[in-house]
C-alpha cells in the first residue's frame, strides 16, 4: 500500500492507494484547504493520515513508502520545503524527517511539477515517451524534465523553477516577479489580468461578464473568466488570449533549448484549452525552430484533474 501527501497553495490532500501490474489504485482520498499556520498544517496532515489508515484497517509498517508532492522550491536531497511563494511561512521544513519519524516508513519528496510528471510519464499521456515537459499551470508554474528517461532535477534540485522566467518588464506578479512566467501563466495571474481588464472597462462605463462592478474585482478569479469566455464575453476572451500568448513564448524558449517530444499541460491548460492553444501556437510557429516544433506534440495532462494524486503516490512507489 501507498501513503501520499498533496501539498498545495490552496488545498491540500492526504492519499491512500495500491500498485497494481500497470497503474495505481486510489483507495482513499481526503482533501482539505491550506488554512492553517505550518506546522499545524502538518498535524493535521499527518493525523488525517492515521485515521484513513485506521479506518481501511492498514498497518504503517505495512506501508511500501510514503511521497510527497509539494509546490517548489524545496531540497529533495535534504527532505526540506524552502519557502515555496504560494505556501507563506513553510521557511526549511524538514517535512522528511517529520514524516519518517511519524510513520516510519521511507519517504521521498519532490517538487509538484517533478512528481506530476512521473505520474503523466508513467501513467499518464507522457506512457511511451523518453523526453518530456510538464507543466502545472495551476495555482503557480512550475515544470518538471524527464530527459532521455530520466527525471532532471538540476544539482541544486531547482531544474524546472520555470515561473520565475521574466516575459516582460511590466505585468502581473507571479513567483515575487512582475512579468513573470507565473504572472502571465496562473490561476493568480490570469486573475489579474482579468482585473485589469475589468478596470479598463470599469472606468469607461463598461461592465464585463466576470464582473459588472467595481466592489466585484477582488472577488475575479481564473473559473469566472474563463466561464464568461466560453459564454462569448470579448474581454474574457482577450484576457485568455493575453496568456495563451505569454504561454506560448516560454514554451518557444524550451522546444529550442530541449527539443523534447512531448509538452503535458496541466490544470488551467486542460479546461480552458480551446481559449489559449490558438494564441499560444501563433507565438510558437513564429518564434521556435519549425522542425522542433515539428517533432513536438502539445497536449493537455492526461492524468486530468487527478494527476496530482497520482503524483504524490508515484513517489511513493519510487521511495523505497
């Protein structure tokens, strides 16, 4: 059996699963928001995880091993969480020695974008392929590298810290840096937008469908804009069309630079396709080498919604 823990900026989840001959089972799965100062945070992770292995009547020592999947930057070497910007206050946790104190079992930590792409790789749309990105394209952005067969984690294991690439001077703030790659390519980014571009309107005596009202900014979020972009709203289009454009010259940059196989995009990319792909391959086919671009398919996480499950209990297939 398979023990996992999903930690993310907005949500969190405690995982039970079990290795079959070609995929994981998922057993059990309970989530919960990131709502409470870090280290209480931990307990509950940890207490919610005693109680599902109580209640299916599993033993810890029974346990294969233990991963876990959390947003970068951290030290998988070292077992630490480092500051990730969308998880204020985690600063050096040692959440491996925690976790191997607590439970006893071996445990392996690993960016979220480097355990999702495990997952899309062997389990996912990533099955059959030696060279590939994945991008999380969720809350933050960050990329995880299987290179000629091989995760690529980067000697300081901070290879693939992608959202803290500046695409411009000026724009929205992702990963502490205006312009950014996660600015520009995020739930908070595209929410940003959004509200600038409401604020445009606003101003002109214009209303948008994601928001008639200026006491209604702060409550913008990347589902409201997308829904009145699939609802035909001009300005919800553009704000898409902004990041779809921003997302396709990073991903410009690495089909040069890798000249991988294959680009998986997750979350964000996997419900609002049809609103970035047109504007994210205009900027590809005219700034990336054509036989590269060529010899590269882009597609959304096939794992879906449930890749990072599949994540954090792949890494703990891979910890002992």
């Amino acid at each position: 059996m398979l023990l996992g823990f999903d930690i993310g900026g907005t949500k969190c989840a405690v995982l039970i699963g079990e290795q079959t001959a070609d995929n994981i089972r998922l057993v059990c799965k309970e989530s919960m928001p990131t709502d409470l100062p870090v280290y209480e945070m931990i307990e509950k992770l940890f207490s919610t995880a005693e109680n599902l292995l109580a209640q299916y009547g599993i033993a810890a020592a029974s346990l294969h091993g233990i991963g876990i999947s959390c947003g970068g930057p951290l030290s998988s070497k070292r077992g630490l969480i480092l500051s990730p910007p969308n998880l204020l206050g985690w600063d050096n946790v040692p959440i491996v020695k925690m976790s191997t104190e607590r439970f006893g079992r071996p445990v392996l930590l690993q960016n979220d974008a480097n355990a999702c792409a495990v997952a899309e790789w062997k389990y996912g749309a990533g099955r059959g392929y030696d060279n590939l990105m994945f991008f999380t394209f969720g809350t933050g952005m960050g990329a995880g590298l299987i290179l000629n067969g091989q995760l690529y984690s980067g000697i300081s294991d901070l290879a693939g810290e992608v959202g803290h690439i500046r695409l411009a001077e000026l724009g929205p703030v992702g990963f502490g840096k205006a312009g950014s790659f996660e600015g520009f390519c995020s739930g908070g980014g595209i929410a940003q937008i959004g509200q600038f571009k409401a604020r445009e309107m606003l101003q002109v005596g214009k209303t948008t469908g994601y928001c008639k009202h200026i006491s209604e900014l702060t409550g913008v979020t990347a589902k409201s804009i997308a829904e009145a972009a699939h609802a035909g709203d001009e300005t919800a289009i553009e704000v898409y069309r902004i990041c779809g454009h921003y997302l396709g010259k990073a991903l410009a940059l690495f089909i040069d630079i890798l000249n991988p196989e294959l680009i998986v995009l997750g979350s964000i990319f996997g419900r609002a396709e049809s609103l970035l792909r047109p504007a994210m391959m205009e900027v590809i086919e005219k700034e990336a080498y054509f036989e590269s671009v060529e010899a590269c398919k882009i597609v959304p996480a096939g794992l879906s919604e449930n890749v990072g499950d599949m994540a954090a209990l792949s890494l703990a297939i891979l910890s002992n």
